[in-house]
C-alpha cells in the first residue's frame, strides 16, 4: 500500500463511527508490523486528541501481538523447536522492540568462553565445572533469591543484561549453550524448580526409559551456581513437596515444554502483581503452545 494511502487511514483513526474504525484497524493491522513506523511518526507529529492516542496505542499492540503470535505458531509447529528463537519470542510478547540480533550476540559471546575451554578428552562432571565457571564466575549469572517471582526472571533480554534470573531461565541459557555445542544437557520439567540432566546418550536402555533415569548420569541445578545433584536428592524433593515420584519429573523434557513453562510460570508472576491484561495475553499464548501437543 502507498504512502497517501496509509496516511489516509490514519487519518479516520479517530473517526467516531464504529464500524468506520473497526474497518480501518482491519485494513492496517493486516498490513503488518511494516506500518508501525508510519504510525509512530504520525503520533510525533501531529498534535492529536486522546482518541487518537488511545486507538494508536491499541492498534500497534494488536499488529506486534499478531506478528509475535504468528511467529509463535510457526515455532511450534516446527519440528527444530530452536530454545533460544522461543525464549525470544516470549520476551517479544512483553516487550516488541526487543534486539534479537544483541541477544543472540551475547548468547554466542558466552558460547565462545565456554567452547575455548572445552576439549575431548573431559569428562561429563568437568565440562559441566567449565560451564559454571564461564556462566556463575566469568559472567557472574545468579539465582535471583531476592525477587524470585519477577516477571523480568523469564525475560531472556533481561536475564542477559541483568546477570540474575529464576530456576528456569538460568536453565534455559545453559540448554541454548549445551545444545550449541552438541553437549548432551537437557531440561528436566521438575516440579517447583526446573533442574537440568546430562545425559549420556549411548547409555539409554528400555529399563531406564522405564524408571525415568533416560541415560542421566547426573542433574544440574542451575539457580545455586551449577550445582551436580543425584536422584536421591529429586526424591528426597518430591517427599518434601508430597508429590509422587513420576517418572516425567527425571527424565529429560522438549524444548516446546521449557517453553510452555516459562509462559505459564510468567502468567503466575503477572497475576502476583495484578496484571490481568498481561495474563490474558499469556494464557492465549498458552493455548497456542498446546494446541500442538495434543493429540
């Protein structure tokens, strides 16, 4: 569409028949998220009324909401389910204008460190000792205990500039980083708090598979710096928590249900602090991420 088309739709933004309006933001948001900077220009230079304002406002939110949504949907139903291009996406639903680009920046510069102290002769327990040595004491991430239910924990974005982030996120970014680097670390959907696994992969037999040990030779806790943990100790978790010791609390989980946990755990975290717009918006994303796994 043209300039002086745009710009004539723009203008009946404020026009106060409904059905002139509703025609208009159909027009606009289908034309994508190429429109908001004609949108955004037209609010800096022209002196308009509150109406005008408050249908801008609504009308970018709902074009980057359906972009983000779309992209979403794509990302589900595609087979990779790439960790960190989730992660994204999730962070863009909060905020649109989020740097994808910077992101993945420092990803790699972090992949980096990690790779240069890396060789084949290492064994499970030291690779994991060099990861958390790059992550906890070179870059100095951390569990953020003193704001755990921060919405900002689930952001990647955030928890990349920040150093600071919940069990999850932190579990996340050592994922991304141990996928990258064809090192066999996988998330583990435990209840309360998201654990990691390394597993061993030449190692995984029916019985196992059975039993939910699934080749792990060890878990990981990445909210306390790294730490290796043993199943006993997931048990010992579960009878605190009086859960029962099902076997999809040890082994490892896709990365569409890391995902799927950090949408739910950020819906939590909005409805803490009473940001029902913000949970609504979530729990669409929610049903999104489901409707692939049904079935």
């Amino acid at each position: 569409m043209s300039t002086p088309q745009i710009n004539a739709l723009i203008n009946l933004i404020e026009d106060p028949d409904p059905a002139i309006y509703n025609q208009v933001k159909s027009e606009i948001v289908a034309m994508g998220e190429e429109v908001i900077p004609d949108l955004e220009r037209y609010w800096e230079l022209h002196d308009y009324g509150q109406l005008f304002q408050e249908r801008l406002e609504s009308l970018i939110h709902s074009i980057q909401y359906d972009s983000v949504t779309r992209r979403i949907e794509m990302w589900r139903d595609d087979e990779q389910n790439d960790l960190l291009e989730g992660a994204i996406l999730v962070n863009k639903f909060h905020n649109p204008s989020l740097d994808e680009a910077e992101v993945r920046r420092m990803v790699a510069r972090i992949r980096q460190d990690v790779w240069l102290e890396l060789n084949d002769s290492l064994t499970a327990m030291e690779i994991v000792n060099i990861f958390n040595h790059i992550l906890y004491n070179v870059h100095g991430f951390e569990g953020n205990k003193n704001n755990y239910t921060a919405p900002g924990n689930s952001f990647i974005g955030e928890v990349l500039e920040t150093r600071k982030g919940n069990p999850l996120s932190l579990a996340l970014l050592y994922r991304v980083l141990a996928e990258s680097l064809d090192i066999p670390i996988y998330g583990v959907n435990l209840p309360n708090h998201f654990i990691l696994a390394y597993v061993d992969e030449s190692a995984i037999h029916p019985l196992d598979d059975e039993q939910g040990e699934h080749g792990v030779l060890f878990y990981i806790n990445p909210f306390t710096g790294g730490t290796m943990i043993h199943r006993n100790e997931i048990d010992e978790f579960l009878n605190y928590l009086n859960l029962p010791q099902q076997v999809r609390f040890y082994r490892p989980c896709a990365n569409r249900d890391i995902i799927g946990r950090m949408v739910d755990n950020l819906a939590y975290a909005y409805a803490q602090i009473g940001k029902q717009e913000k949970v609504d918006d979530l729990k669409m994303l929610q049903g999104i991420l489901r409707i692939g796994t049904q079935g």
